[in-house]
C-alpha cells in the first residue's frame, strides 16, 4: 500500500531553501573563526618599577675637521731576494821560466847615505813582492826568484875585495838585511853576520847594497809597502 504525504508536509520543496541557510551559516563561521585572536596574557610584576622612555630624538653632531684626514701610505714593493751563488774556480799556475836579467852597464857606484825606514811599517812577506828591472813584469812567484837573482847578480859584479880580506886569505859568507820602501828605494841596510877579522868587508857589502838600482815596491791590500830582505854574499877569494 502507497503511503501519501500532503503537500504542506512534503519537505523536498524547502531543499533549496536549506541549503543556503546553511552555505550562509558555514561562511559566517569561517569569518568569525578568522577574526578570532587570544588575548595576550602579561605577566604582572609586584613592586616593579615603570620608567618612561624620552621618545624625543637626540640630535647627532657631526664634526668636521679642519685639516683633511692623510692619505695612507703606498704599500710597499715586494723585493725578492736572490741567492748569489759563488763559484770558485782554482786553476793550476804553470811554472814561468826566470831569465837572467842584465843590469844597465852604465849604473856608477857611488857612496850614499843610508835611509831610515821606520820599523813598524815593514813586512817581509807581502802579496806583490818588489821587483828589480824586467822582474817586476812576472808574477808573484816568477818576481821573486827573479830579484834574488838580479841583486846577486847585481853584487857579484860590483863589489871589490878589499886587500886586508885578500890578505887575510879567508873567504866566507856576508848575511846582510836590507829594506826596499814603498818608492822603490833601499834603507836601513845592515849586516847580520860578517867575516871573522874582515871588517872592510862588511863595509864594501854595504856599499853596494845601497848602490842597488830603483826597485818597483810591493804591495800589501792595494797599498804600497816596506819589505825587509835578508840575503847572504859568498865571498870567495882566488
């Protein structure tokens, strides 16, 4: 059996209805809940003390200096630094070969009086030795063996024997020290040794070793020097 609804009571014709009471209903929730804050709770302090901040602005001074501010300095160049390597080469001398070396014939022998050299300036080493005549145009070890050469030969030709030493009949050796100073000249030329009872011979080897011709003088650290010989003179008789 059909059951009937009258049409007052039928609700399908208020469906329309119903639902914008409710789509209204549903945004105006959502409005209120959007809207919606929690109070912010502050905590209250007993016996606290309030101070009021001076909301007005402090002015700022800005100070100007008279003198402007000075540049800063350039940075410095990097200089990089390099090693100097030395390389020291040492190279064998090959012996020179020492000629004779002839005197000028027309040097005159005559009595000089001897020059005084002080002490504290002369050497007997130094690193360019004198040199007498062509010797001074070697090197170092070549010059020395030259001159010691050239003043014997230089004496050998010029001394005379006295008669008292002929006479005597003895020969021997004379020992005799000299200085040749920074110009090339002879001083302080003394005998260290002489011949028993032959004193003239002392005094004719002196003659001729002040008698020695100009030598070129040595040097010492780039600078002239004093240098002090001490030969012997062979005497021999007959």
């Amino acid at each position: 059996m059909e059951i009937k609804k009258s049409a007052s009571k039928n609700l399908e014709r208020k469906r329309g209805m119903f639902f914008q009471v409710g789509l209204v209903t549903s945004l105006s929730l959502a409005l209120v809940a959007f809207k919606y804050t929690t109070p912010k709770l502050i905590p209250e302090v007993k016996n606290s003390k309030v101070y009021h901040i001076d909301d007005d602005i402090i002015p700022i001074t800005i100070i100007k200096s008279a003198k402007p501010l000075p540049k800063p300095a350039p940075p410095k160049p990097t200089i990089e630094q390099i090693k100097v390597v030395k390389t020291i080469v040492v190279t064998k001398m090959q012996p020179t070969k020492v000629e004779t070396v002839e005197l000028p014939p027309e040097i005159i022998i005559t009595s000089m009086p001897p020059e005084i050299i002080e002490e504290g300036e002369i050497h007997i080493n130094v690193e360019v030795m004198p040199g007498l005549g062509d010797c001074s145009l070697m090197d170092n070890a070549s010059r020395v063996i030259c001159t010691e050469n050239a003043i014997q030969a230089f004496i050998r030709d010029n001394i005379k024997i006295p008669q008292s030493v002929i006479d005597h009949g003895e020969g021997g050796k004379v020992f005799v020290s000299f200085v040749v100073n920074k110009k090339g000249n002879i001083g302080n030329a003394t005998i260290l040794k002489g011949i028993s009872g032959a004193k003239e011979m002392d005094r004719e080897v002196l003659r001729v070793i002040n008698a020695l011709p100009k030598f070129t003088p040595g040097v010492q650290m780039g600078r002239k020097a004093n240098v002090r010989y001490t030969i012997p003179v062979n005497i021999k008789l007959g």
